[in-house]
C-alpha cells in the first residue's frame, strides 16, 4: 500500500527517525524500508513534515501484526492523533461511530476517540467535542474524570523533543502548529526575554525557555494556564518560565518596554491587541504577528495595522511573511515576522 514516506540518505537515518518521532510523526504501523542508499520512513501525516524532509508516496510493508483502521474498514479514514487521542471531523453521526469502533479495534495505541462537535469558539477558542470511543465515553460532558482522575480527554502530546499535557475539551490545541511553532522556536536565542500573550499550554513558551529565553506566558483560560505550569516542570524550564492568568491587557503595563519577541498567535482578533504588543515590545523587539486573510492579499492587511500602531515610535521591518496553511476555501492562516526597532 502507498503511504506519505520521508525519504533520506541512510547515513541521516536514524536522526531523522528521531526527529520524526519526537513530532509524533512516524507511521508505525508500516515498515521503515531501504532502497538504494536511502531510507523510507512512513509518516502519520504529510503536512505536518518539516519543510527540508522530502516526503514521497511509496509502496512499503505494513508491520506484521497490526490492523490498521483502514484494514478494518476497507477504505482509509480521515483522523488526526494528539496522544494516544484519536480526533475525528466527521459529519456522519453513523460513519463517525463506524470509524471510532475501528480506531479502537486497530493496533494503533488509542485511549479515546472524539469527533468536533463544533468550531473553536468565545475568547477561550475551546471547542465541543463528542467522545465516541474509550475513556468517558458514557459521561455527558466530555470533560467529565476516568476513574484515575484524568479525563479521557487529556493527553501528552510530544513535538519537537518537548512533553505537552493537555485537555482538548478545556483548552485551545492544533498539532497541525507543529512546524510553525519550531519554525518560530529556531529564532529564539539564548537569554533573550519573550512574551506569549496568548499562550495557551505553552507550545511556544516551553521551546522558547529550552533554548535558554526567559519566557512570559499570558492566558484568560485558567486550565490552561494550570497545563502551562505543569508542562514547564515537565520540560525541566520551571525557572525560565513565568506563566499569568488574565488578560493580557491587563498584564502588559508590567512588562511595559520589557520584551525582545513577542508572539501573538489569536489569528482572528490579534490586531486588536497591537498596541499591547507595541506596549511590551523593548528598543529592539521582533513580533510574530498571526493572521487569517483573503489569499489575494494575506500579508497587506497585517502589516498595515502593525505599522498604523508602532510607526513613528519604531522603524517597521517585515523580516518574514510566511504562510503556515491553508484555513478555508481562498483564506489563509499567515505569520508576519516584524522587527520593531526604537
Ligand atoms: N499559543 C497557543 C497555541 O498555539 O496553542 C494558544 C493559541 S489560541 C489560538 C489563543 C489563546 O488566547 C487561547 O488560549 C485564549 O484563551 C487566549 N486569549 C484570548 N483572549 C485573551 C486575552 N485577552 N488575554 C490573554 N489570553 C487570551
């Protein structure tokens, strides 16, 4: 069977195995193959591979044991993994259920399978969920506790070589960020101050704080703020690592003049936080500006408002604008690196 692989030269093997793995990327249910000096690594998901890997279809062995859930039911489903969750977008009542019942009777390592129930929404960006498999299953409320006192909804999540503990069903989290955030994450330089105005469980600020950043991290969402704290220790950066609840409007006065990077990742409403992020932003200070825009114009607008906001104050220079994906028919999810300069 043809599967998305990523192809390298054997002598880069096993650190690009690791590498995959470490972003949750490896399909283990398919045999890693060699063919003429290169190495074939099958991988869950193609748009989630780093830019530099070259990815091909190709035809490679599936492991010996496992039933995949395409084996179950004869054609391949759509899902996407986030731990040993299983995330369906399915319509279907009666075609979600048939694909949550082979997820759980394949091979791959699943605790719960949920379907989106609706789209990110409110200040929090949460979603509903519906648990159709595994852990929580008979509760009403996705969120409701296992009998361990977590919920069938919480999973570690791992990219990038660092440990993500979260609740789908209390807090904002997109795996398909992955690449992005590491694309941002290689900016960041040693002892430099950052600020994550809406930071969620901390997929910026935990990478930023290993690459030795003193790291601010501000959310509204408490749960997530609670994850944050807990992913720090985690990830052995407790130290460099300040996480608020609130408002970020209300926290920005206390970091006024404060920040080298800022990272401003709430596509759909960031540009009313500008002057906030103009507020924190030091002489010196590169804003990572999230966007979600028309594809004739996606950068136009972004830069215009950073400009309308931090000009005379600070000379504006787009470093980078770089689309991240696709969000809907004919509209894009952006990100403008900006280097403020007093
Ligand atoms: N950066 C995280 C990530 O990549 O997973 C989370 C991004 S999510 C799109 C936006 C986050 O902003 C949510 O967690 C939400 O609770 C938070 N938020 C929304 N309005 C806020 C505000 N005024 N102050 C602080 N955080 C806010």
């Amino acid at each position: 069977m043809e599967v998305p692989c990523v192809r390298v030269e054997r002598e880069r093997g096993e650190e690009t195995r690791q590498r995959l793995a470490e972003a949750d990327l490896l399909a283990a249910e398919f045999e890693i193959e060699v063919a003429d000096g290169n190495l074939y690594l099958p991988v869950t998901d193609r748009d989630r591979v780093p830019e530099d890997l070259p990815v091909v279809s190709r035809a490679v062995g599936e492991r010996d044991t496992p039933d995949t859930p395409t084996d179950l039911l004869g054609y391949e489903p759509t899902y996407e993994r986030l731990g040993d969750i299983v995330i369906l977008d399915e319509d279907d009542p009666e075609q979600a259920r048939e694909i949550a019942d082979a997820v759980m009777s394949s091979d791959i390592p699943v605790k719960t399978v949920v379907n989106r129930a609706s789209k990110v929404k409110g200040e929090l960006r949460v979603r509903d969920w519906e648990v159709l498999a595994g852990d929580g299953t008979e509760a009403s409320e996705a969120s409701r506790g296992s009998e361990d006192g977590s919920s069938g909804t919480e999973t570690v999540h791992r990219e990038y070589g660092c440990e993500f503990l979260l609740d789908v069903a209390e807090v904002y989290f997109s795996p398909r960020l992955a690449t992005e955030r590491h694309r941002v994450a290689e900016q960041v330089e040693e002892a430099e101050r950052a600020f994550d105005m809406f930071a969620g469980v901390g997929p910026f600020v935990v990478p930023f704080a290993k690459r030795g950043a003193e790291v601010v991290g501000v959310d509204l969402n408490e749960k997530a703020i609670e994850y944050l704290r807990e992913n720090a220790r985690r990830n052995d950066v407790a130290d460099g690592v300040t996480a608020i609840q609130g408002d970020v409007r209300e926290v920005a006065p206390e970091y006024s003049d404060w920040a080298d990077r800022v990272v401003m990742n709430l596509p759909h409403s960031a540009d009313e936080f500008l002057d906030t992020a103009v507020e924190l932003a030091g002489d010196d200070c590169v804003i990572h500006y999230y966007d979600i825009q028309h594809e004739d114009d996606p950068f136009g607008p972004g830069e215009e408002a950073i400009r309308a906001v931090a000009e005379p104050e600070y000379e504006v220079e787009v470093e980078t604008r770089h689309v991240v994906r696709s969000y809907a028919p004919h509209e894009v999810n952006v990100c403008l690196d900006v280097r403020l300069s007093r």
